[in-house]
C-alpha cells in the first residue's frame, strides 16, 4: 500500500485520476456548450426571427434565450422576456399559430 503525505492542514492532494476524470468531464461541457445544445429530437423549431415576446431581432440583446415548451422550441432576447412569457403562456403561443 502506498501512503500519501498529508500535510499539517489535513489537505490531501487529490489522485490523479480525479483528476483525469474532472479534466475530460470538463472537456465534455466545454464541447457542449461551444457548439450548442440542440433541441430534443420531435421538438419543432422555432420559425421567428424575431423574439416572441418584444418582436426585437434575436441577438440584438446579445445571445437569445432558447427554452422548450410542450415540445415547442421559443427563442426569446433575452431573460427578462421569458419571465413575461411564462406568465402568460397562451397569449404568446396564439402568435405562432398565425
């Protein structure tokens, strides 16, 4: 068996496998994240160009907000307008169907 020392604090440095395990799980979300999250398959895109909400050019607040709603997929400008479309889920939804 092979003993680690362990230093006046108590800290033991962690193993090199942790290591190796937290670097590739880190890899992993970095991965995710620069490409992107796509939605579930069976999700139906969304087909505006424009947030549901505000009617402002997705982007124009800086990254749009996506959020799956009963297998719709809405994109919003930004934070605070999903909170206003949560609050009133149908009134928004009826735009789509036009």
């Amino acid at each position: 068996m092979v003993s680690v020392p362990v230093s006046a604090s108590g800290f033991k440095p962690p193993s090199k496998t942790k290591n190796t395990r937290m670097k590739t799980k880190l890899a992993i979300l970095l991965l995710l994240t620069s490409f992107g999250l796509q939605a579930a398959p069976g999700t139906k895109t969304y087909p505006l160009k424009t947030c549901l909400v505000s009617g402002n050019t997705l982007g124009s607040m800086g990254d749009p907000v996506t959020k799956v709603y009963d297998g719709q997929e809405i994109k919003f400008c930004c934070k605070p307008c999903v909170k206003k479309f949560e609050a009133n889920q149908a009134k928004y939804l009826a735009k789509l169907s036009r």
